[in-house]
C-alpha cells in the first residue's frame, strides 16, 4: 500500500534542520555503498567503471524512493514470520531481520573472497574470455543485491528519525534524490582513489566486513534474538564510524608522511592490462 504524499510547512526551522540533517544521514550511510561499489567496480575495464558506479548509484536511489513511497508495507515486513528456539537460540524473525542478516552474510562472504582475490588470484584455469563477457553482468547484479540491504537500512533509520514530522515522506525523498547528486558526484574521484591504493582497498573491504557484522547484528536485534540467555543489541552506527574513520586518518597519514615506494600490484583488472600490454607500468 503506497503512502500518500503530505507537503512539509518549509517555513518551519524544525523542517529545514530535519532536512539538513537526513542529507547528512544518507550521504553518511551511503559511504558503504560507495566502498562496495568502487571495490566491485574495479573488476570492471576502465571505460565500464564509469558506467557501473552511476547505475548503482541511480538504483540505489530508485530503491530507497520506491521503499518510501511503500513505508507500510515497509513497516509490516515488521511482523514475525516464524519463531526459532532451541539450542540456547530463541528469536522470532521477521522479513527485515532476514534481509538485513542475509546482506550481512553476503557481505562477509563478498569480501572475504575479494580479499583472497586480490591477495592471492584466481585460479588461472578456466574460460577467460566467457568469465570476461559475463563480468559487467555480475558486478551489475552484486551492487544491485547489496543496494537492496543498504536501502532498508538507510530507510528503517530515516523513518525513525522523522518519526512525528508533517511532511516526513517528501522530506526523506529530497534528501534521498540531493545525498545520491552528491554521491554520484564524489564516487568516481573516491573509486580512483580507492583503485590507486592497495592499502585503501584492503581497509575498505575490512570496513565491508564490519558493516556486514553490524549488519546481521542489527537483523538479529530486529528479532530480539537471545543467544545463551543474552538478547543481542544494535551496534550504534556512531561507533562503526567512527572506527572507519579513525583508521582512514591513520592510513592517510601513512601516505603522506612515508616514503613514496612503488605499490604493490593487487590481482585485478589493471594487473591483466599490464600482462598484456594494454598499459605500461
């Protein structure tokens, strides 16, 4: 059932500090979708880079706008669909907790083989050129899976926040539509960056890990999972970022003030250009 729309009073201070503050919120929780996406979109050859960081971006968008405009239905996902109990495990999981836990399953497993990809390399057997043509394909549908999760996310935390506020509904859509325009404008210069150094791809796949962790974390609070007698609680966001950016300062201090020596060369797209000759080292 679609929310009907109910224009906010903008001459209020309350509408526009609520505003300001939902940008903020979405370009904040919109840092793990860019990490994910420069990540997978470093698989991809230079001149499809471009194109599947702006499509993650719009479907990104497109997702978060479609699950406002369906916050009831959002809102009864809420609703227990079975109940575990047994081995010291009790919870009653609904469709939220199972999307968010699931998207931080996947993310586990997604950056743990992309750390071992890039590390150690694939296995150098197989068809090339089939895994070449279908690659484009499969980080398309990985940023699409993984939008999918981080918009419920940024939605769930949106709604709590302008819980009470006339307006709410289109006030969430401005922020989407403007955090995603700024996004979209810094995601291609962050993934260059990010593809540049090695060390900061490795850091961004870790914070992919932690974000996984929060994110099943938050699931299995969601359900009010008790684990030997203990409910699990919400990682505080506050938290998880604060600790990435903490470790961004550090390694960036680590880039100015060390020696300039030559990277080493993680397995990937760049590393076959310069086997075969496309670039010059």
């Amino acid at each position: 059932m679609l929310t009907a729309m109910v224009w906010p009073d903008f001459s209020s201070f309350e509408v526009w500090i609520s505003l300001l503050t939902l940008i903020f919120l979405e370009i904040v929780l919109g840092v793990d979708n860019i990490i994910f996406i420069s990540i997978s979109s470093n698989k991809l050859p230079p001149k499809q880079r471009k194109f599947a960081t702006n499509l993650g971006l719009t479907l990104a968008m497109l997702l978060r706008i479609i699950l406002l405009f369906g916050i009831s239905w959002l809102t009864a996902m809420n609703e227990p669909l079975f109940t575990l109990a047994g081995l010291g495990i009790h919870g009653a999981f609904s469709a939220q907790s199972l999307i968010l836990i699931a998207g931080g399953l996947f993310l586990l497993y997604k950056s743990t083989t992309e750390i071992h990809h890039k590390l150690e390399g694939d296995d150098p057997h197989g068809d090339e050129k089939s895994a070449r043509r279908s690659q484009l394909n499969n980080v398309i549908i990985e940023i699409t899976l993984i939008n999918i999760v981080f918009s419920f996310d940024s939605i769930l935390t949106a709604i709590g926040m302008t819980s009470g506020i006339e307006g709410a509904l289109f006030l969430m859509i401005v922020a989407v539509v403007l955090s995603v325009l700024v996004m979209l404008a810094f995601a291609l210069p962050v993934g260059n960056f990010v593809n540049q150094h090695p060390s900061i791809q490795i850091l961004g796949l870790s914070f992919l890990i932690l974000i996984g962790f929060m994110l099943i974390a938050e699931g299995a609070h969601l359900a009010h999972m008790t684990l030997a007698g203990s409910e699990i609680g919400s990682v505080p966001k506050g938290y998880l970022y604060f600790a990435i950016a903490f470790s961004l300062g550090v390694e960036f201090l680590n880039l100015r003030f060390r020696k300039r020596r030559k990277p080493i060369q993680l397995h990937g797209i760049k590393e076959e250009a310069l086997q075969e000759g496309i670039l010059q080292s």
